[in-house]
C-alpha cells in the first residue's frame, strides 16, 4: 500500500457520523418571530391608546414631561419583554424534536433558537421604524422648503426651529412703554425677530452664541424695544441661557431614552432564549 495515499477510515459503532439534517427549525423561528412582532403592534398601539407611549403633554395634561418619557420608557419595556417571551416560548414549542441528542445540546438549541427569534424580530422592526423615519425626514424637509417659501414671501412664521420657541424670541422684544408705535409695529421683517431667531439657531448649532453676536443683538434689541443696553443684554443672557438648557435637557432625555431602550432590547433578548428553552422542554415533554 502506498503511503502516501492511506486506506480511508471506516467509521466504527460508537462513532458519531455527522447529521444530514440542520438543526435550525427555520419555520419555528418565522413563526415566533411574527408573533413577536404581532405582539408588539398589538401592544404599542393599545399603549398610544391609553396614553403610555405618548412624549408628547397634552395642554389639559398634568404629567411634567419626564414622568411621561418615564411611563413610556417603561411601557417600551414591557412591550419587549412580552413579545419576547412570547415569541420564544412558540419557536420552542414548535421546533423540530432532535432525537438521540443529549439534554445538554437541546437546552443550547433551544435557546439559540429563541436568541435567533429575537433577533430576526428586532432586524424586521428597525427597518420598519427606519422606513417611518425616512417618511417623516422627506416630510420635514418639505415642510421645512414650505415655510421658508411663505417667510421668502412676507408671511410671519411662528414655526419653532430646533429648541428655540417663538416665546422666546418674544420675550427679547417685549417693550417698558405702552406707545402706538411700538405696539403697530409688530412684523417681523421690522423689528429683527427673523434675524435674532436665526443668530440663537446658529449659536444653538454651534455650540453658543459668541460675545460678538450678544453685543448685536443687545444693541438691536435697545433700539427696538426702547430699553438700555445693559438691560436688553441682560435679556440676551436669559435668553440664550434658557434655550441652551432646554437643548441639554433634551439630549439628556434621548440619552436616558437610547440607554433604557437598550437595556430592554437586552433582557429581551435573554427572556427570548429562557422561554424558548422552556417551549423545547415542553415539547418533549409531550411529543
């Protein structure tokens, strides 16, 4: 016999020949992944109905906006947790049954199975939400077009941009006198409300507003309003000091929103696999 080329070696009793079959059930994990998903709509829209999922106060509401992002943080959090379960438990009940496998590899597939539900779930949900937020970019960017076309046209706009309120701006020009002219001349085009608006919205994106552009709108405002220089700067100082707040506020409120959010899509992910592996074990309980 050559040495080169050795005889192939036969397989013995005791030895473990390779599976022909995969062990992904496929159709168990499409089906736990729609009802998972089922799940979520089902529950997500109950939640936007009763007023959990909302971040948005209503005027008549007396909810403070961080109890509300709160609520709805937790009720994100249920959502996931019982699509999740849910989803995981009917991958494991409806997988194919391994026979001859040792309970050890059962348990890993089970939950591998549930693990594999979860995240073909949450790959179908982002791409839905990520759909829905390109709808809502287009829509923003249109009506954004909209707006600067009727302010291009003399039309007064009392559109927020960014974290800057219309109040705000109002607040720079309200006047110590109560004279006809001051009061008549109210359009933006000639008091400066367009201008100082957008001098806030490019401190806001650049991270301040600079000592050069307070100095102007201080002395623009004193000759608009009436007031001193020192007093319509003080105004400016407020001014930028409470929009300022409000854009740290509001990063702090998507920050905690992105960390819980997280935190959730994880124990969902550990609640899938458990339930999966509790579905398994319970098929074959009962085959």
């Amino acid at each position: 016999m050559d040495p080169l080329y050795p005889a192939p070696i036969t397989p013995t009793a005791d030895q473990a020949v390779e599976a022909s079959k995969s062990a992904v059930s496929w159709a168990a994990i499409f089906a736990g992944t729609a009802v998972a998903i089922s799940i979520s709509l089902a529950l997500l829209t109950l939640g936007s109905g009763l007023g959990f999922a909302s971040l948005t106060p209503s005027p008549r509401s007396a909810s403070s906006p961080a109890g509300l992002a709160a609520m709805a943080a937790v009720w994100v959090i249920v959502v996931q947790w019982l699509s999740a379960a849910s989803g995981g438990y009917v991958t494991g009940r409806l997988r194919t049954r391994w026979v001859g496998t040792h309970t050890h590899e059962v348990f890993f597939r089970d939950t591998a199975h549930g693990f594999v539900t979860w995240a073909v779930a949450t790959a179908i949900v982002a791409l839905f939400v990520a759909s829905a937020a390109s709808s809502l970019l287009a829509g923003g960017i249109h009506a954004a077009t909209s707006v600067a076309s009727g302010a291009a046209q003399g039309a007064a706009s009392n559109v927020q941009i960014g974290s800057i309120a219309p109040y705000d701006v109002d607040t720079l020009f309200r006047t110590t006198s109560g004279d006809a002219n001051s009061r008549s001349n109210n359009s933006p085009s000639a008091d400066g409300r367009g201008e100082a608006t957008r001098i806030l919205a490019n401190g806001l994106s650049t991270g301040g507003v600079s000592d050069t552009d307070r100095t102007y709108l201080a002395s623009l405002i004193a000759a608009r309003t009436g007031i001193s220089q020192a007093d319509a700067k003080t105004r400016v100082d407020d001014v930028v000091a409470r929009v300022r707040g409000n854009a740290e506020a509001a990063r702090k409120a998507a920050a905690r929103t992105s960390l819980l959010t997280a935190l959730a899509m994880m124990i969902g992910a550990f609640v899938a696999c458990v339930a999966a592996a509790l579905g398994g074990h319970e098929r074959d309980q009962h085959p």
